[in-house]
C-alpha cells in the first residue's frame, strides 16, 4: 500500500490560496479520485451500497440481508436487472462516467467515498465549476509509532521540491539514497525512486531515516523530519486514509467554519 493519496497527488488539483487543505476537482477529476479510491481499497461493501441510490437513482432496489443474493437491482427497460456486491463497484463507475450526476450530487458521492468535507463550486478563478475536498491533516495527532515508515510503498513519493530542499542544504547523504529515473522530455513515470541504497541498489522495507525515540522505547522518530519528503508531510491525508492504511494516530476535533451558500473556500 502507497503512502501517496491520490487525491493530493492528481497531477491537475489546486488548492485554495492561503489554505493548503482544500483541493479542487474539476468533475471528470473527481470521478477520477472515486475510481482510484475503488481501485485502491477495493470492495467496500456498505459504502457501495450506499451511493447506489445517488448514483443509480431511485429506482434501484438494495437486496435485504435475508434474500438469496447480495446486490443492487437497477430498472432498466422496464425490469430489474441485477449487480451483485462483487460487480458493484467497476459497475457505478461505468455509471459516473457515462451518466455523471449534477455538481451537488457528486459533492454528496465523494463526501461518502472520501470520508470528508465536500462542497460544489467554482475553482479560484470562477470559471470552472467541480468540488473542492477538504484534506483533514491539520487536526491529526501522530502516535509515533513508525508503522507507515515500515510497511507503506514510499518509492515513487519523491518530488522536485524535496530534490531542490535537499541540495539546497546540501544534504548530499539524503540525495545518496535517491535514484534518478527516465531522465528525459519524453519521459513518464516518477523521476525519482527513494529510498535506494547506495551500496546495495535495493530499496530497504524499512525507512532509513526512521530510528527509536531516545526517551520512548515503543516509539520512534524520522530522523529528517523538518525536511522529510512530501509523501510523508501529507500523511495521513484523511481519516480514511489513516484507517485504510494501518495508520493508529487520531484526528482531533476541528472547529473550521463550514461553507457558505457561493462555496467559495475563501469566503
Ligand atoms: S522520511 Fe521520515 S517520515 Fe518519511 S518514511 Fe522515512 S522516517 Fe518515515
Ligand atoms: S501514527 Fe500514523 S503517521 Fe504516525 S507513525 Fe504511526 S502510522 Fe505513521
């Protein structure tokens, strides 16, 4: 599993100035980060369930616990046709991508799936419509207890920026352990792997840069914190994103003002 959440990392969000916790989809965007989500947690049973009527509409018919099948019946031409839980999943994407519900509704659909704060608006400039998502890393509390450092995929989390942090505080024993990749205009894929060992070439399973607390044996400690990677500032992204994830830490209760009727962030 990737520390990267794929609604921070979409090649083409923004976020609102001044508020780095919110990020704006446009709608084909956001079907997008649902699909990701899909593909990357796999089958979610209750929450599938629950878009279904948002997604299929009214007409679908959720089968009870005590019938002979699992799944949703959708009415079309007339009768039910049947998706069992197993299908649900490829099948209310192919939905949203080709019968994509209004602006509200799908603020309502990645509100579900993302476990967050969602609002429809218009992007920064006013001129794109789409939603804007609201990461929760400002209320989290880290436990210290160094699991996503041991066991999360870090390798492509590697950016320009923390490349240019790095040499410029000349951090060379931290660039040691960066791989360049597809060097190129014509190049796709991450630029960068870390952490690559310099005398090996593996990648360890484990961070080098984590170590033990000195004063807590159970806990431990990123040895380049103030100027760790982007992947690791951003994460956890969500409280789903920690739970889905392994992460122990907590969010704490916010007390942010909630949007008023233009949904504009800003305001
Ligand atoms: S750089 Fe720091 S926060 Fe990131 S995986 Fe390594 S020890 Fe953990
Ligand atoms: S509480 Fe979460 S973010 Fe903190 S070290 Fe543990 S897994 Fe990582």
């Amino acid at each position: 599993m990737t520390r990267k959440h794929f609604l921070k990392h979409h090649p083409e969000q923004t976020s609102a100035a001044g508020d780095p916790h919110w990020i704006f989809l446009t709608p084909a965007q956001a079907v997008d980060a649902v699909a990701l989500d899909f593909q990357t947690y796999g089958p979610q049973p209750d929450l599938f369930r629950g878009l279904a009527p948002l997604i299929l509409g009214t007409q679908c018919r959720i089968a009870s616990p005590d019938e002979t099948w699992s799944g949703v019946s959708v009415f079309r031409k007339n009768t039910f046709d049947r998706v069992e839980n197993h299908q649900l999943g490829f099948y209310l994407i192919h939905v949203l991508e080709t019968d994509p519900p209004n602006l509200n509704t799908l603020a309502d659909i990645c509100r579900q799936v993302f476990q967050t704060r969602t609002v429809a608006g218009y992007d920064r400039a006013g001129t794109i419509s789409g939603i804007w998502i609201r990461s929760q890393m400002d209320s989290f509390i880290c436990c210290q207890c160094g699991q996503c450092c041991r066991t999360l995929d870090y390798e492509t989390g590697c950016e320009e920026s923390d490349i240019r942090r790095w040499r410029n505080r000349g951090r060379t024993d931290i660039l040691a352990w960066v791989q360049q990749r597809n060097a190129g205009p014509s190049a796709s894929g991450p630029a960068y792997r870390i952490w690559v060992d310099p005398d090996t070439g593996e990648i360890p399973q484990t961070c080098p840069w984590l170590a033990p607390c000195p004063d807590h044996a159970d806990r431990f400690m990123c040895t380049i914190h103030e100027i760790k990677p982007e992947v690791c500032r951003e994460y956890p992204y969500t409280t789903k994103h920690a739970v889905m994830t392994g992460c122990s830490g907590r969010f704490a209760a916010r007390t942010n003002h909630l949007f008023t009727k233009n949904h504009d962030p800003e305001e």
